[in-house]
C-alpha cells in the first residue's frame, strides 16, 4: 500500500503542473479548487473507481459526477493520464470548439454529464444512483461538492431524497476549502455545523485531510461498507493547494496565472516532485 500511496501522491502532482499549464495557456480559469481538489479526484480515477479508457460505456462503471464544474481543470488532467484524450488536448482548454470546454461538456471522454450550475450536482448522482439500484448494477456514482456550493437548497432536497431511498450506491464529497468566489465561507453563509447538518439528513458521515492520500483511500473503503444510507466524506482541503502563492487566497478562485506566476508555481511543483522520488 505504501508504493500505491506514493504513486497517487506522484499521480496528483502532475495533475497540479497539468492545471497550471493548462489555465495559464487558456488565460482564464479557476485554479484555487481544481488544486484543492486534486487528491480527491486522483483517489477516485486511479484507486477507487471502476472505468475503462477503452470501454467508456461499459455499463457497470462507476460514475464520476463534478458538481462544482469550474474546477474541470483537475478532471481534465486525471481523463488525460488515464489515456481517454491525448495530453496534448489539455492545452486546448477553453478554446473555440474543442471538447473541454470551462464546464464539464458531455462531448469530453469520460465525463457523464454536462455540469456547472452550482447546486444541482447531487440531485444529477441522485438520479444516476437511483437507476443504477432499478438496473440491479454493482456500480457505485460520485459526487464532488465545493463547500459555497452548497449553501444552496437544491443539494439539502438531494440530501433529503438520497436519505430517504437508502441509497448506499451513493458517495458525495465536499471539498471544504472554506473560500468561495465572494471570500471565506464562514463570512458569506456559515456552513457549520456540517457534521450535524448531514448527520440529521440521515447521511453517514466521514470528514478527512482531503490532501492525505491514505486518509482518503480509507474513507472511500468504508463508504463501501456502509448499507441503506448514502455517504458523505467532508474533505477539509487548503485553496490553491501546492502552489505557496496561491494557497488561501481568494483572487486565485477564478484568476489563472500569468506568465511569470506559471514559472513560479511549476518550479514550485517540480520540487515536490523531486522530493517524492527520493521517498
């Protein structure tokens, strides 16, 4: 397990150096949670889910759902690695006509459903997990959250519904970075307390360092174990994780890097890299 958690964490620095090139060449874009998110969604793409490249439709993979659609950027990258779209279409990012576009388009190998209206994500994994029960399917649907997103009533109907269907096929997860687009979340609309919220909807709830490779993988084993309620894995994760410029900053919601910027952060990143492979 030791070598697998070196290769993710491997894994989810060449995402990060992807999400800088790519939003720097795009020259708009949303930085702060597609690096906050990396570690989940590498997790997901390389460890927990059931996927083919090479059979994207096969009817028991898991489904990946964004619901925060403007960090795509780190999905992008994992769909790239994973071999569904060559590297180089990364560069493409934003660019008129080409398939990955600033929010998941359904024209993107792999992506399952076009996103990016904040809110409405749950209620999309909803319905792919309640149809995979009447399918009588072993596949498992994941949802990505970010923490401002929630503070709308669509994800509490979701959580209502989900609750209530007894949807154990279901894993939501919150990258609680505490910063949306207006500034820290605790200043817009106070989130807590988050554990009780989706405790009293009838939730089984883990939270977790959204960073820590190993903490992750066994919140999303014991999402596994878990019979006739859905489960949600509050991720606590840092805004613009990895780049020191970025981390906890606001602008970088939705400021891509500038030249210089781009440098910095992937000097930055190519340090971490050469301090894991001496792990």
């Amino acid at each position: 397990m030791t070598q697998r958690i070196q290769d993710l964490k491997k894994k989810a620095t060449l995402i990060r150096k992807l999400i800088i090139e790519m939003l720097a060449e795009a020259k708009s874009g949303h930085p702060g949670g597609s690096l906050s998110s990396t570690e989940i969604i590498t997790c997901l793409f390389f460890h927990e889910m059931k996927h083919d490249p090479k059979e994207p439709k096969m009817p028991d993979r898991d489904r990946f759902h964004l619901s925060k659609g403007h960090c795509c950027p780190a999905v992008y990258a994992a769909l790239s690695i994973c071999g569904y779209f060559p590297q180089e279409e990364l560069m493409n990012l934003r660019k008129l006509g080409s398939f990955l576009q600033g929010h998941p388009d359904k024209r993107t190998p792999g992506i399952e459903v076009a996103s990016g209206s904040l809110g409405q994500g749950l209620s999309v994994a909803l319905g792919m997990a309640l149809a995979g029960r009447l399918d009588k399917r072993s596949s498992r649907v994941y949802c990505l959250m970010g923490d401002g997103e929630i503070q709308e009533g669509n994800i509490w109907e979701a959580a209502m519904a989900a609750a209530h269907f007894k949807l154990d096929n279901l894993c939501a997860i919150i990258d609680y970075n505490c910063f949306q687009i207006d500034g820290r979340t605790e200043e817009i609309m106070n989130l807590e307390p988050l554990v009780n919220k989706w405790e009293a909807f009838g939730w089984h709830v883990h939270q977790c360092d959204g960073h820590n490779i190993h903490e992750l993988l066994e919140a999303f084993a014991e999402a596994k174990t878990v019979k006739f309620k859905p489960t949600i894995i509050i991720a606590h994760t840092v805004k613009g994780k990895g780049v020191s410029f970025m981390e906890h900053v606001v602008d970088f919601h939705g400021r891509a890097p500038n030249e210089k910027e781009k440098e910095i952060a992937l000097r930055e990143l190519e340090d971490i890299s050469k301090e894991e492979d001496l792990l």
